[in-house]
C-alpha cells in the first residue's frame, strides 16, 4: 500500500493533466455528493439550531433586525426522483404564540413559489436585495397571509409539484424551486419554517434534497447556552471570503471554524449596523463548508435578537449557506504536537 501510494503522488506531480482533470472531477463529485445522503428538508435544519426565520412588514423599519423585508430559499431536487412534493410553512400567519407584535397586528406576508427557467439561474434571484428580477422564473403558487389565528402554531401546504416544473440546475443533477417571503404591509415580525415534504398533511422527507439560501434572515435563541449556526460552501475557486453581518446588537460573539480552524473570531455589528469581515480562504478548506457560530452573550441577555447574514468570495459572489452542510459538518483537525526526546 505505502508503494501505492508514493507512486500516486508522483503521478499527480510529473504529469499536468492529472491536475487540470481533479481541478473538473472533484467539484462534480462533490456536487453529486450533495444529494447521495441528505435526506431531511427542514428549513432550518437541525445541525443549524435556528428557531425560526423572520421577515418583517416594510414599515418596520431595519433596527428589528430586518435589513430588506423580503428572503428567497431554495429547494433542490435530485433527477432521479419523480414523485410529487410540497412545500409547507409553518405559522404562516402574522399574529399568536410565534410572532413579533410591533404596536398592533397589521402584517401581510406574501409566500410566492417558483420553478421554471431562470427561476434560480437568473443573477437577480442569486442576489441579496429584492430588486431587479428576482422574482424569476414561471409562478406556480403563491398565497397572502395577515393575522389570521386558524394558521397560528400550523401548517399552510403548497403543492403538489412535479419536479420537474423545477428548473434543471446541470450542476446539482436535478430540479431548483424558488420559495420567497415578502413583507407587503404593516411592520410586524413573521416567524416561520419551511419542510419540503412527499405529503401534504405531514413531514416527509424528500431523499436526496436539500435546501440553500445566499443571505439568511433569522432570530436566534433567547438562550445564552444555545449556539446557532449556518454552513457556507467553499467552491475550489474560492480564495478569500467577505462575512457580513447585520444589527447583531452585540449579542456575544460570531466565529468561524472549518476543517482548519478552531474558531476565528469575526467582527460585530450593533443594532441596525453592518460589520464586515474579510479572512483567507487555506487550500484546505476549498470543496469544504465552513462552520459560523453565532454564541450569545451571558450577561445582560438579548432577547427576540434577529439577525442577516451573508458571504461572498473575492470576484463579489454570495456562498450558498446549505441548511444540511456539503460534506457534513466541518471538524477541524487536531493540532499535533511533537515532543522533543531529551538528549541523553
């Protein structure tokens, strides 16, 4: 085995073309990889330990801890399957247990699904902000939601949809819909989930999906014990990252930790602020996902803290935050030490 694999490595070293081939091999692979064991589509998911994802009416204001009253998610679906699915919400409804109350309840939601040509390809729809395009593609279903308490602590169902009214994504080997949340009227705060489900009255999970987004919008844990977390993928083009995040009111501390980091420390916005973090990509952590943590302070706690999170590479290009990480959940390397055999 040890000749085996000395002799790999000179290959990989003397002849060009090997190089050039894994550089195109291993992103398909792991492309692929994406769909050969997900089986969960909760949204968030569980790895991510986030209560809820929040839209606020747009005339909140941006210090609730909303930055543009909209957020788009993306439900992927691999080829192979072929059976109708749905997208179902969770306390659809602006108003009950779940929500946050600004005043009186005078929100409206509009939930919007999409699939269909451009529906993820189009630039505009891969982008943070609400404007150009990015309600692209063909609109299969879509439904307003107000205070209305028959919807509270449920779950409104969209659907079915045959796959294939996705669009074809060559990348991922499979079918993309586009699900978008906007805030149409008043400036409360929506709380809710997504499940993509094979049924429409319960959750069932699709095998193989997963879910992603470009910039997340949620509200963390009231818990100081409790640590949230989202996975950007890391493509082998990568080199250095841009991390921001928004009105974090300085709620304790983000950090960073892939397969070669413990735990970078990253900068902190306040309330209705933006802070902006920018580190080096190592080779490493290229075809990997990196792991930010978002720990709450202890003393004084922040309650009802809603949170925007985003990350780009060095040519401007928002990362996918996958909700089940490519590759599992990154765990960084031990550090060995080498201890010196004192001379005798």
């Amino acid at each position: 085995m040890k000749n085996f694999i000395i002799i790999l490595t000179y290959s990989y070293d003397m002849f060009p073309f090997i190089k050039i081939a894994m550089r195109i091999i291993i992103p398909v692979l792991v492309c692929n990889i994406l769909f050969i064991r997900l089986n969960a589509q909760p949204v968030p998911a569980g790895d991510e330990n986030i209560p809820y994802l929040v839209t606020f009416g747009p005339k909140a204001g941006t210090s609730w801890g909303d930055d543009d009253f909209s957020q788009t998610f993306f439900f992927l679906i691999p080829k192979k399957f072929n059976e109708p699915v749905y997208i179902r919400v969770f306390d659809p409804d602006i108003g009950g247990l779940v929500d946050e109350i600004n005043g009186v309840w005078d929100t409206r939601m509009t939930y919007s699904v999409y699939g269909g040509k451009e529906c993820y390809s189009n630039k505009d729809a891969q982008e943070t902000q609400p404007l150009g395009n990015y309600k692209s593609g063909n609109l299969l279903a879509t439904k307003t939601f107000g205070n209305q308490p028959n919807y509270d602590n449920g779950w409104y169902t969209f659907g079915p949809f045959n796959p294939s009214e996705g669009e074809f994504v060559a990348k991922y080997d499979g079918y993309v819909f586009k699900v978008i949340c906007d805030g149409i009227a008043g400036d409360d705060g929506n709380l809710y989930r997504y499940f993509l489900s094979t049924k429409p009255d319960e959750n069932k999970p699709v095998e193989g999906a997963n879910a992603f987004a470009y910039e997340y919008t949620f509200r963390m844990h009231d818990d100081p014990k409790e640590v949230s977390h989202i996975y950007p993928f890391v493509d082998d083009r990568t080199i250095t990252v841009k991390v921001a995040n928004f009105d974090w009111d300085d709620d304790g501390i983000i950090r960073i930790v892939s397969v070669a980091r413990h735990g970078q420390m990253t900068k902190v916005s306040g309330e209705d602020l933006w802070a902006e973090d920018e580190f080096k990509i190592f080779e490493e952590e290229k075809n990997t996902s990196l792991d930010i943590q978002f720990v709450k302070r202890k003393n004084p706690p922040v309650r009802n803290n809603n949170v925007v999170v985003n990350v780009r590479n060095q040519y401007g290009e928002l990362l996918p935050f996958y909700v089940i990480p490519i590759g599992g959940v990154p765990k960084p390397k031990p550090e060995i030490a080498v201890k010196k055999t004192p001379a005798k």
